[in-house]
C-alpha cells in the first residue's frame, strides 16, 4: 500500500498491518484490518490525512475504541489510531486547552488533583476526549458539551479549524463530527476552581456496584427515551442475562452487552437487533443504540 511507504518515508508515525479490532476495541470483537495508522503528532497527522483524502482512500478513526462495533470481516482500507499520541493540557486563566487524546478517566482525575472545573462525569467513561466529544458523552445529568469553549479539527484538506461551541450542534450523544468529515485534535474547556475528588470516588464505587466494569463492553447500547430508561425496556422484555453466542444481556445492567470471552461482532449485532425488534412489537417503543457500527 503506498500509503504505508508514505508514512515511513515521511517518518509520520508507525503502520501495522496485522492489528484487529478484537484488540483495539473494548468490547474485543472485529475483524483485522488492512493498515493501521499510528500518528507519531499532529502535524504528521495532518499531513496522512490530507495524503488519505487525495487518494480517496477508505478510512476511519478511532480513539480508544470504546463505543465502536466493528464488523467481523476484514476492514480494507486504514484505522487512524490515536490512542498513542501525546497528551496534555495547559491551563489559561478561566479556561483549559486540552488534547483531543486525553483518556477522559485521567483528565477527570488530573482536574481533580488541581481542584480544576468539574468534569467527575467523566470518571468513568473510558475514552478519549475527542470521541467524548463526537458523542457528546455525558452521565449524571452532565456532558461534555455543558463545558465546552471550542474544538479544533483537522478537516478534509489537512487544515486546523476552530469551530465555537455554538456551531457544534451538540445533542443527547450527537455532535456535528456526525455530519462532517474531520479529525477532533483539542478542545478549549471552561472551568472554575472546584473540589472535585470526593464526588469522583463517590461515583467510581457507585459504577462498580452498578455497571459490568469487570466484563468486555461498549458501556450503554441504546439511548434513553424521555419516558423510561433503555435497561428498564430490556427488563421489561425479561431479557437480563439473555444470551446469544457469547454475547450477553449484563446480568448486572441491563443496557450493558457484554462478551462472555468469543463473542463474535455478529452474535452483539444479533442480540442487539433482538431487543430492538422485540421492543418494538411487544412495547411499542422504539430504540435507538448509541454505539457506533462499522
Ligand atoms: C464501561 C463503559 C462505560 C461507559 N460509560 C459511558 C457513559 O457513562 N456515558 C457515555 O456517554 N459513554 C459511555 N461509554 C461509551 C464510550 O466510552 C464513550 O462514548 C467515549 O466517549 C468514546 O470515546 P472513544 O475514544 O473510545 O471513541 P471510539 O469508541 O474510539 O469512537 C467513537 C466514535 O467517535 C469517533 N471519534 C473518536 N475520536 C475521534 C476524533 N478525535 N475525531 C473525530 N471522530 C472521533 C469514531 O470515529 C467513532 O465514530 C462507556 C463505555 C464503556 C466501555
């Protein structure tokens, strides 16, 4: 691939070409992939985007892969991999810039240290932040967007743009990054002096006691309607514990699937149309999964 010789020839980072996305997923199912890209820094980033874009080459990005299904098939084209870019923040007066490649777990401990915004919502939400922004990830009430200044992005030319949170277009796990094509490389957050830390291990312990953390998963599977929550459809469905495969209905929580040890990206997809279909005849209400399905 001459991707591949462009990359090493620029030295803009590493290629492999036997990575699937068994392992760079956490719910550990997908096939291999026929070039994986690790960006060695944003500007070699820039540069294999725009190489990527000119050739029309087929692609996708992935941060820690933590709310991606991937098909079983093998994936031929690239995985853009920013799990092992640099991360950082710095800190200005009201506001603080952040790598789009900071595992949000750390960011909202390291905040926490310094007694810096709150951001304890993402204690437990195991990506990174520019996924956490593509999704607009949030729990307890709180999200992402609730703290956001602006983003930038590498576009499809391999530019930086800066994009206000206004033109954003943030919803309940939705972004703009849904409906144009761009890579999320930092983002300005506000914060205020705030103590932070007890709250994050209040909500650690609660997590543990009420989420699967031990077992494979992609978090929760469908959105939650106005009306009643996702695990509460699934357990009105008698589904808690259900299984196909090796894939499960979390016995734990009921909107959690999980993989039970080889579960394939067919048997979570099957599962997955299972509760949707049943929910619809037998409830009359229709869900809608929040994970993305590649
Ligand atoms: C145990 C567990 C608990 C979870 N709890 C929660 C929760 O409470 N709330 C919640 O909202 N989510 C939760 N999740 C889901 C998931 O962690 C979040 O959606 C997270 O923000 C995804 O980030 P990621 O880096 O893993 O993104 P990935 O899974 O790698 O990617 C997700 C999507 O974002 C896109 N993307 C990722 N990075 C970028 C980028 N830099 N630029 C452009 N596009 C990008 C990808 O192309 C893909 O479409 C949970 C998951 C697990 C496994």
């Amino acid at each position: 691939m001459n991707f591949i010789h462009f990359v090493v020839e620029q030295d803009l980072g590493s290629v492999e070409s036997r990575c699937s996305f068994k392992e760079l997923t956490t719910i550990g199912c997908g096939g291999e992939i026929e070039c994986t890209y690790f960006p060695k820094d944003i500007p070699s980033l820039q540069k294999a985007y725009n190489y990527i874009k000119l050739h029309n080459l087929r692609y996708f990005v992935l941060g820690n892969g933590s709310n991606v299904l991937a098909s079983d098939h093998f994936y031929p084209g690239i995985v853009i991999c920013l799990k092992r870019l640099p991360y950082s923040y710095e800190k200005k007066e009201n506001t603080i810039v952040v790598s789009a490649f900071y595992p949000t777990i750390h960011l909202a401990y390291d905040l926490a240290k310094e007694e810096l915004g709150d951001l304890s919502f993402l204690g437990g939400i195991p990506g990174l932040l520019g996924g956490a922004v593509y999704n607009n990830s949030g729990a307890y009430q709180d999200n992402i967007a609730n703290h956001i200044i602006e983003v930038k992005y590498i576009d499809t030319a391999g530019n930086i743009q800066t994009i206000p949170k206004e033109l954003c277009a943030f919803g309940y796990r939705s972004s703009i990054f849904h409906y144009i094509e761009g890579i999320i490389i930092e983002v300005t957050l506000e914060i205020e002096r705030i103590a932070t830390k007890e709250k994050l291990d209040k909500r650690k312990k609660q997590r543990q006691l009420t989420q699967p953390l031990e077992a494979k998963s992609m978090g929760s599977i469908f959105k939650n309607n106005p009306l009643i929550p996702s695990w509460k459809i699934v357990d009105a469905l008698h589904l808690r514990g259900f299984k196909i495969g090796d894939a499960a209905v979390s016995a734990k929580h009921t909107n959690f699937i999980i993989n039970l040890g080889n579960a394939t990206s067919n048997d979570i997809l099957s599962l997955i149309h299972l509760i949707e279909t049943r929910s619809r005849l037998e409830l009359g209400i229709i869900l809608s999964s929040e994970i993305t399905i590649l």
